[in-house]
C-alpha cells in the first residue's frame, strides 16, 4: 500500500496534465514560450599572487560586491574544531593600529557591510559598497587592511570563544542542530567533514591566538584564493581592486585535497534522547563530491524526488497526502571531498514510526525503478524555467561566481549545466541512483523521546490512531 | 565627519535618482488595487497578493485561522485540485510561497518573465473560487500542528517570547501568536476558514503586486482579463489596535528548558499609521540605529565589547504596523552575568538617550547606513514587490521609500531625546526574564 511503483506515478501525472488542459487556459500559450536562459558574462584572470578573480560587470545598480572565498574551512581545522571558525570571526576584531571600533565605524560611515563566515570547504569574506569612487576607495582600502593585516586581539578571541560557547548551550536547548550535528559525525566518521565547523565544548577553550595567526597564514592566502566582483566597476578598475586585494594577502599556494569520503556500507544508527514533542529524523550517506559524473543526474532525480518542493515525491506522500509533516527534503550537498545524501524531516513522535517506514520505502523505490517519463519532464521544465531565477541580481551572480570559481568549475558551468539536463534520461537518474544509493546503507540519525522503528510490514502493524490517516 | 556626511549625501541623491524604476498604480472597479514596479535587469517576474488580513483580525477564540486559510489556498479550487497550484509553478519553473502575520497575509509567485500570464490566472483562481473540503481541511491542520511543535514548542525561547508577546501588547490582536495558541489552533473547524474566506478574500481587501522584466502595457490588459469579473464583495471593517493609555509597568519570570537565560524588554510606542506627529516615526527609526545600527552602534560597542556584559543583544523599532509600534530589547547575557545586571544596563542606555544628546556622528552614520541600503534592496525584485505590498496594505504611501531620506535627515538629537523621554518609559514597558528550569529533564 505504501510502495508508489512508478507505473502509478505516471499514470497520476498524465491524469493532471488532461485535467489541466482547459485551465489554467494560459498554460498552452506559456508551455510554448521558451523561458529566457540569460548567459553570465564573466571575466576571469590570475593575480600575480595566484588568486582567481571572477568578475561581471553590472551598471544597473550604483553598488558593488566583493566576496572573498577561500579553501579555509573547517575540513582544515586539524583535530582542533572551531580554529577556522574562530579565525573567520577574528577578521574585522583589529588590524595594524586599527582598533574594532575604527573598523566598525569605517565601514558603517560610508553605508558599507561587511561581514566574515566560514563553513566545511570554505571561508568567505564579504563586502557590499556604494561604487561611487567617494565611497568605493576609502571602503576598499579599509578592506584591504582588514583582510590583509589583521591583529587578532587576544581580548576579540576571549569574548569571541565565549559567544561561540553560549551558541553551543543553546543549541542544547533545541533538537535540530544536535540531530544535524549527530548526522555528519555519524556518516563521516574521523573525516574532517564529520567535525563540528563551530567547535566543541571542549575543543574550544583549547584554543590559542598562535593558532588562529597561523592558520590564517596558510589559508587566507592569495594562492588558495577566489576574489568574486559584481557590480557598477570597469575592467581595468576591478583589475585594480582584486590586485590590491591579492597584494594584502599572505603570499602562499592553494591548499591541498582533502581525501575523499568514504560512504558506509551498512546501516548505522544513532539516536539521542530528547524531550521534544517532535522526533526529528535524518536519513542518509556519503553520496557525492564535486566532480562527480552523476553529479547531473542526481540532481534532476533528486529534484523529482525530495528537492522540488510541493511537486516532489517526499513531500506529496508525506505532507499533502498523510499530513505527517511540515517539511521533507532530500538533497546532494556536493563539496570538494564529499557531499552526503541527505533526507530530513520532523514528525509528531507518535507517527514518527509510520512516517520513517513510509520515507525508507519512497527512496527504496525510487532508487530501484527511478522516475517516469513524465516525472523527469516536469524536473526538467523546473529546472530550465528556473534557471533566469538563479542569476537575477548581484546576490545571485555573487554567489555563483563564489562557487564555480571555487571548485574550479568551467566559465560557462551554467550553461553546460542546462545542456546537461536537456540530454538526462530516466535510465540515467535511475543508473546514478542505483550506484550511489543503497537503502539499507543509509543512517537512521534522529532525536526525541524514543528512537523511532522501521516497521517491518505496514499492513501486520496495528496502528491505532494512524488507521484514519492512512485508510486515504 | 558633519561635512563629510552632508557631502556624501548629496552624492546619494544623484545615485539614487539615477537607480529609479518606474511604478504603476491603478484600481479596477470591483476594488482591487494594482501596483506594477519595473525593473528590467533581468527576464524575472514576481508576482504578490497581499490582504488586509492578518492575526490581528482574528477573535480570541479563532487565534491561528488566518494562517490556516493560507495553507489551504493551496488545497484546491473549484478547477485546482490540493496541490495543483503549486505543482503547474513548478513545473513552469517558478517557485511558490505565502506568509501571514500579524497584520496581513500575502502570496507570492516567481517565474522567468514570460510565464506571467500563468501567474495572474492562478491568483485570480484562488482569490475567486476556493473550495475548502472537510477532509482536507482537517489533514492540513495536522500540518500546521506540525509547523507549531517545529518553531514554537520545541523551541524554548519561541514559547518565552509567544508568552512575553501576550503580557506586552494587552488588549490588541497582537497578545496572540501568528500560528495561534496550540489548544485553539486544534479546535479550528472549516466552517471557520470559509467565513474568513468570504469575509476578507475579496478584491477590495486586496492589492495585486506585479513586478520585474515587465510594463504597464503588458500586464494591465491581463489583470483586466483576470480580475475584473471577481465581484466586488464587502470590504471588512479593521479597527486601529493601540495600548492606550500606556498599560502600565508589567513584569514576567518565565523558568523554561532554555541552558542560557534571556532577556526581553519591550515597549508600546506609536506606529507610523498611529503617531500623531509623523514625526515620531522618524525620530525612533534614529534612535533604534544609535543603539543598534550596526557594530559600531552603542549596544555592541558598550556592552559586547566594552563592559562584556552580554553575548549578544538587540534594539528594534517596529514602526511600520498598522497597531501601535514596538520597541523591543533583547539580550544573552554572558556567563556570570546575571538578568538584572543586564537590565540595569539597558535602562541605562536608554537613560542615556533621554538625558544626553546624540553626537552628530552617530547620527551621520545611522543616515549613511539608510542611504545606501536604500540602493542595496533595489537589488531584489521580490524585496520591491514586498516593500510595495506592505506599503499599500498598510494604507501608507508606496513612495514612502523616497522621502524617508528627507524625513531622517531632518530629525535632530533633540527630537531623538524627545522620544526617548516621550515614549521609552516604565508605564510603557513589559519586562521578561527567562531562566533555566530546575533541572529535571536533562
């Protein structure tokens, strides 16, 4: 009852698609308009120190964004989490004379933001400025010595490791951010990606200022560097920003690969007790990593399955048609080592049985008889149609260039990206998903009351309350 | 640095000018009203509806229905069924949502440009002819209870603030949660969201919000096509919600599952819809960007890095409500800090503020900061269509956006002390401290 084989699944498309014919009445007319795929125009060259700098030029607005990405994430932070994490938050504590007051007042002074992150691959820096010379000139240089000479006041790191540690206590106070947590270090293991980016209890009292300095040294350098500039700035003007922004860099090379991940090869559980009134469920493995063949055909099948939303498989079972949940989602998170697979949801803890079976079973078939026909044609007007969506302002743009800069995808990545989907078949997804996915491999990662069970048959189990439910 | 400010200001006024895009507004007969932004960067189109509806409107026994009806425009109409709204979005590549607060619920859609004509048709769909099943309703409702435990009952703080909000707005439609109180939110019945339906979902309790790679002469004749058949229907009465006179001084201790206590304070000060002097308006927005503007504003740079008495804390201005405004200080202390030290301390900057005027430079740099971010959100198209939605729903000026430059930059230190000894005063204040509970659980 519960198993969705796909002959069904095609069968209830065709029936909407027939529905649909008379209304909406616009629908033929827009079916037949091939939606806009603007193409990025990005300039990109070499520093002299060996940054990578991504450039598009955009006069629509008087502004522009500068975002630093380099490979200085937490996948680097060495057995000690939290040194990446720290270091990102130190940049713009203090540089040469400059105290953290002086910093903060010349940027807010002109309107400027700027602001430091880090995650598992990267650390990112950014900037967003008025580009009006008055304005851009005094703000990029206070950035270059931000960025370039920071001082790493031991007071900053004091009160800094003090507010990570009051984060870390409230994060005890809620279940999605332990069961997040409980999930990378469950399907990663001893790789660097199953550390937690903000650090520990006890990682982070551990840390020392030497630490920070150094690691600063090796990782924010020009070589291990991505400079991405949107905005109202000609050529040999940005030429000039990313060459003093590569000069006020240490000098030093990229950083090197991490090894890759390996995926578990049988089921690993994991469950920490917690008085919520939700049991929060994570399903998934080591899946996926940049550079990845089936990294296309993932993508689409995953979109037919759990990343699309209300037009998804997970979330029509799951939500509209049982009302078991709010949100469910699965996702490839390709990063430069890895990337898992990853299906998440949270769920009343007394259907938390019913809803775990029902999704295990939804990715099982999806895994072994892929998508219809159908299904993947919907995906893939998604994702053509969506395409203008995903490059529309300098936010937009700023993050693309960030990422395919980065993992050193080709200029013209969207573009192929979009060929790409044009040519995916539904023996493709169903190929890739057989290769990288196996149902009982995946972990059961999860938090509330009682660890939920995955029911061995739906029709033996007497569900009590549950009978109403899943007699639609 | 006066100078510098003045000059750069001027420079502003020239970009800004220079970044205009141009709006259209116009009413259709049964009532709707239209507002088109165009902004032709890129092939987008958002589309939005907003509705003068939100929690406020509901009674005390119905808390969380407007939020139910929001879920259920997207469970079926006469010619949809559940799910095939948001199904055909997809499918045209769009992406689809819809939000309810306190004092509207809004909808929106975003396509690439050309799929615009879909857009309109399935919001006029919904606004005209939505069917509200039994069943349905009451599997949609299981959802919502979901959507409750995820923010607010798992969530200790979120039940803190749920709590705090109900002693710190008394009287008004603002004392109750969003998503409703969990009790009520269980009882709702589908008779109740069809009466909310017919009452508020009519077009001149509406504003139709087009906006991206689009012109007047390309949407009006479709709004037309779409819209101007939907009858006119009654337009609801919606009384103005203020906590006047000041409520008086009220104080609440809150032992919750939290592992680091919190701090709340808040204070009931007028709104921009209902000050009596505009100017009011202008005067708290400055004062909230002296106190917390950024990190070089007072609160981070007094008592984060100065005096390290908090991990972190927050001054905010609601003033764009049709009730009555907020106030609101928020705080983390440090460990061994204790909630009253805390306190203390924040009754001391605004203490500050009524007794000592602000510098010229901190006023500058809460300008300069307004300035430019009115360039930044000219990035997005959807925060336009919002801007102007929210705008029109509030029966304020949608150019408001242009003159708020001219109206800060004649607010001086004076009036910025004004308000303070005007508005930030006891009788006016609720006050919270969230500590941990007895262990017990963990």
């Amino acid at each position: 009852m519960m198993r969705l084989p796909a002959i069904m699944g095609a069968a209830v498309a065709v029936l909407m698609l027939s529905a649909c014919a008379s209304f909406p009445t616009t629908e033929k007319q827009v079916a037949a308009s091939e939606p806009q795929a603007p193409q990025l125009d990005i300039q990109s060259w070499q520093t002299d120190q060996g940054a990578k700098v991504m450039f598009v030029q955009s006069d629509a607005l008087p502004m522009l964004d500068i975002r630093l990405v380099m490979a200085a994430g937490s996948s680097q932070d060495d057995g000690l989490p939290g040194v990446a994490s720290l270091t990102s938050a130190l940049i713009g504590q203090g540089a040469e004379a400059l105290s953290v007051d002086d910093i903060a007042r010349g940027f807010e002074d002109r309107g400027a933001s700027f602001s430091s992150s880090s995650y598992r691959d990267m650390g990112i820096i950014s900037l967003r400025t008025l580009s009006a010379a008055e304005y851009r000139q005094p703000v990029v240089a206070l950035f270059n010595q931000v960025i370039g000479s920071p001082s790493f006041p031991e007071e900053a790191l004091d009160r800094l490791r003090t507010r990570a540690m009051q984060g870390l206590r409230m994060e005890q106070q809620v279940p999605g951010p332990q069961v997040s947590k409980a999930f990378m270090s469950t399907v990663f293991a001893d790789h660097p990606y199953g550390q937690p980016s903000e650090g520990t209890m006890e990682s982070l009292p551990k840390i020392q200022r030497q630490q920070l300095v150094d690691f600063y040294n090796t990782y924010y350098a020009a070589g291990n560097t991505v400079i991405a500039m949107v905005g109202d700035l000609s050529r040999s003007e940005a030429e000039e920003i990313a060459a003093q922004i590569s000069a006020a860099l240490p000098a030093g090379p990229a950083a090197p690969e991490l090894p890759r991940a390996e995926a578990l090869s049988e089921r690993k559980r994991e469950h920490i007790h917690f008085p919520s009134a939700q049991t929060h469920i994570l399903l998934g493995n080591q899946a996926t990593w940049r550079g990845n063949p089936d990294h296309v055909a993932l993508h689409v099948g995953n979109q037919i399955l759990g990343g699309g939303g209300f037009a998804s498989i997970l979330t029509d079972e799951v939500r509209q048609k049982r009302g078991y949940v709010y949100g469910i989602g699965s996702g490839f998170s390709a990063m430069a080592a890895g990337g898992p697979f990853q299906v998440q949801f949270k769920t009343a803890n007394e259907n938390a049985d019913e809803a775990l079976t029902l999704t295990l079973d939804l990715i099982d078939t999806f895994v072994e008889d892929g998508p219809s026909q159908a299904q993947l044609e919907q995906a893939r007007a998604n994702i053509l149609g969506s395409f203008a969506l995903s490059t529309a302002d300098n936010s937009d743009i700023i993050g693309q260039l960030g990422a395919i800069g980065f993992y050193g995808l080709p200029l013209d990545y969207l573009q192929w990206f979009n060929r790409q989907v044009r040519q995916v078949t539904v023996e493709d997804i169903r190929d890739a998903f057989r290769r990288t996915l196996d149902v009982d491999d995946l972990a059961i990662v999860s938090i509330g009351p009682e660890a939920p069970q995955v029911l061995e048959d739906q029709d033996n189990e007497n569900g009590g309350e549950k009978d109403a439910d899943s007699g639609e | 640095m006066r100078q510098l400010m003045v000059a750069l200001a001027a420079i502003l006024w020239s970009l800004t000018a220079r970044a205009e895009l141009p709006t259209h507004a116009f009413t259709l007969d049964n009532g709707l009203k239209v507002l088109i932004r165009e902004d032709h960067r890129a092939p987008v189109v958002t589309v939005m509806v907003w509705f003068k509806a939100g929690s406020i409107d509901e009674a005390p026994y119905e808390t969380g229905l407007a939020h139910v009806l929001e879920h259920m425009m997207f469970k079926g109409t006469e010619r949809l069924g559940p799910g095939d709204f948001s199904k055909l979005v997809a499918r045209y590549g769009g992406s689809d949502n819809a939000f309810t607060s306190y004092d509207y619920t809004a909808y929106f859609q975003q396509y690439e440009a050309s799929r615009l004509p879909l857009a309109l048709e399935l919001e006029a769909e919904r606004l005209g002819n939505l069917k509200i099943d039994d069943d349905e309703f009451y599997r949609e409702l299981q959802v919502v209870l979901e959507e409750r435990r995820t923010r607010t009952d798992d969530n200790p703080n979120a039940l803190a603030w749920e709590k705090f909000q109900a002693v710190a707005r008394p009287g008004t439609g603002y004392a109750h949660p969003i998503i409703g109180w969990r009790s009520l939110l269980a009882q709702l019945q589908p008779e109740q969201a069809r009466s909310w339906y017919d009452r508020f979902y009519v077009p001149g309790n509406a504003t139709l919000v087009v906006a991206g790679d689009v012109t007047r002469d390309q949407v009006e004749p479709l709004v037309r096509r779409f819209f101007s058949d939907l009858p006119a229907g009654t337009t609801p009465p919606r009384p103005i919600q203020t906590v006047n006179p000041a409520a008086g001084e009220r104080r609440l201790d809150l032992a919750m599952a939290v592992q680091v206590p919190a701090l709340y304070m808040l204070y009931n000060v007028p709104s921009l819809v209902t000050a009596e002097q505009k100017q009011d308006f202008y005067a708290l927005t400055m004062l909230a960007g002296v106190l917390d503007g950024g990190m070089s504003a007072r609160i981070e740079t007094d008592l984060v890095r100065g005096e390290k008495l908090v991990a972190g804390a927050g001054a905010g201005y609601s003033g764009i409500q049709r009730g009555d405004g907020t106030f609101t200080l928020t705080a983390t202390p440090n460990p061994g800090v204790t909630l009253e030290q805390v306190e203390q301390a924040l009754r001391e900057q605004i203490k500050t503020l009524q007794t000592t005027l602000p510098s010229e430079d901190e006023m500058a740099r809460v300008r300069a900061g307004v300035l430019a971010s009115q360039v930044f959100e000219k990035d997005s198209v959807m925060g336009q269509a919002m801007e102007l939605g929210m705008l029109s729903t509030l029966g304020l000026d949608i150019e408001l956006a242009e003159q708020f430059e001219e109206q800060l930059g004649k607010v001086t230190a004076e009036d910025v002390q004004r308000v303070a000894r005007q508005w930030l005063i006891p009788e006016r204040l609720a006050v919270a401290h969230v500590v941990p509970a007895q262990e017990e659980e963990q």
